[in-house]
C-alpha cells in the first residue's frame, strides 16, 4: 500500500528516474533551474534497456520504482527517460492523481520550428519510436516536415559502460547515423541517454543543431510545484545518486556522468 507522505509538504524531495545513467543529463537542468530542491535520482542500470524491453515490463519496472519513492516521502516525479514515459506515464498520472508527475519527450517541436533547410533526424529507442504517444507528437509537429527516425539499438547499453572518448563508440554511431551525414540539419536526442554523446553525434553528423527535453522538463516541474504550492525555495538543495547497481564503481560512474557537460 502506498502511502504518499508529505505530499502537501514543500520539504519533500523530488523523486527523480532512468532505466539507467541517461536521467542524470535531464537532473543536471532540474537541478540548475531549481536549486531550492533536494532531489533524489535513482537509476535502474540493473534493468536497462528499457528501449529493448516490452511496453508492459516498462510498465511494471516504473511502476515499482514510483510506488518505492512516494513510499520514501517523494513529493513530485520526473520520469526522466523518453521510454518510461510513452509506456508509463499516463497510468501512473491515473494511479496517483494527487502526486505532479513529469515526464519527457522527444523536443519535436523545437526541431521543426527552428530554421532549417534540410530534413529533422529523431534518434530515440524501439520502444518510444513504436509507441503512440511518439506518432501523435508527429503528426501534431511534424506533419509538414521530412522525419527520419532511427531505433538506436545498443546505444544506451554503450553509454552506460562510460569511456565516452574511446573509438567503438564512433564506430557503433557511425553504423547508426552515419548516412544521413550532410541530408539533416536538426537531430532530435530522443532518449535522456543521448546528450553525454552529443559531441561523438557531431563528429559523425558533421554541421547539426540538437534538441532535447532537459530544460523543457526542468520548466514543467517548476510549473507543476508551483501550481500546487510545493515550490521550495531559500534553502540549499541536496542532490542524491542512486543505482540498481548498488557497487561503489556505479556510484562513482554516476558521480562522473552528473559532472559531464550536456
Ligand atoms: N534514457 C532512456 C530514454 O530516455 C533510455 C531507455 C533505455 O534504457 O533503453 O529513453
């Protein structure tokens, strides 16, 4: 049974979650945008992919870990990953209505709306670019805009390994991306995994601009807090890291991807 402590309460943090160590680029900008907060991350490195799991084993995974933080006093959630959203979010925003919970998505609207002349590439997992929530963003954004959309398989099980400058990691983006060097102009980062490579994208991309959900995110919470009077300000935040990979060697890669620029 869930018991959703201080729900009412300002002082309660915000619970946020990954399949992994990607969340942790989208809790860089909720913790620059709203710096009053104590926020707690929890990664479930143990069980990502998420992207190459079923809608319904995202599902439970997220459900789990919502039940657990609200049961630890979490006052709000992020659902930060791309994936948890499209197959959680809605079920978890009926099963808890009184708790404010963000999700992220993939930045199409920023992408098409920007100038561009060539076509918009959304790089994101199988399961966010198969579900509905993905082809009603496209139709709403994207009717009258060139789309190339690419299932980045093996890529969040790279990232969370770390050694980002090693060169597998082109090698693997280049198998990915690499044709569609000089036919786009605008790359949507569709999975919070994604922009700790953004420079390794570029390289293999060439000229691009990139678009992701961190800091539309970040206004959503501040929206949401503020709407019902959990905004916490004139306080030292506190970030906390934890993982599903409960080892010394985790918490020290989450540390270095949290000190990573986005
Ligand atoms: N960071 C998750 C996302 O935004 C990655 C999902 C996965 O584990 O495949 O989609």
């Amino acid at each position: 049974m869930t018991r959703i402590a201080n729900r009412a309460d300002s002082e309660g943090f915000v619970g946020v979650f990954d399949s992994g160590a990607g969340g942790i680029s989208v809790l860089q900008h909720l913790v620059r945008a709203l710096p009053g907060e104590d926020f707690r991350y929890f990664g479930d490195s143990a069980n990502a992919p998420y992207g190459a799991k079923t809608p319904d084993e995202v599902y439970e995974l997220s459900a789990n870990i919502t039940e657990r933080m609200l049961d630890e006093g979490a006052k709000a959630l992020v659902i930060a990953c791309n994936t948890a959203t499209s197959a959680a979010a809605a079920t978890l925003r009926r099963r808890y209505p009184e708790v404010p919970i963000v999700g992220v998505e993939p930045a199409l609207k920023p992408a098409v709306l920007a100038a561009g002349s060539k076509k918009v590439l959304v790089m994101a997992t199988q399961v966010t670019l198969a579900l509905e929530k993905f082809h009603r963003l496209a139709e709403r954004w994207a009717a009258n805009t060139e789309l190339e959309t690419v299932a980045c398989v093996g890529l969040v099980d790279r990232i969370e390994q770390g050694h980002l400058d090693e060169p597998d990691l082109i090698d693997l983006l280049e198998g990915l991306v690499g044709a569609y060097r000089g036919e786009v102009d605008r790359v949507v980062l569709g999975c919070t995994h994604y922009p700790f490579v953004r420079t390794q994208i570029a390289q293999v991309l060439g000229d691009v601009r990139f678009f992701d959900g961190g800091e539309g995110t970040a206004r959503q919470l501040r929206r949401l807090l503020t709407q019902n009077d959990l905004l916490r300000e004139g306080h030292d935040g506190t970030v906390s890291l934890a993982s599903s990979i409960d080892t010394p060697e985790q918490l020290a890669l989450y540390r270095w991807f949290f000190n990573q620029p986005v």
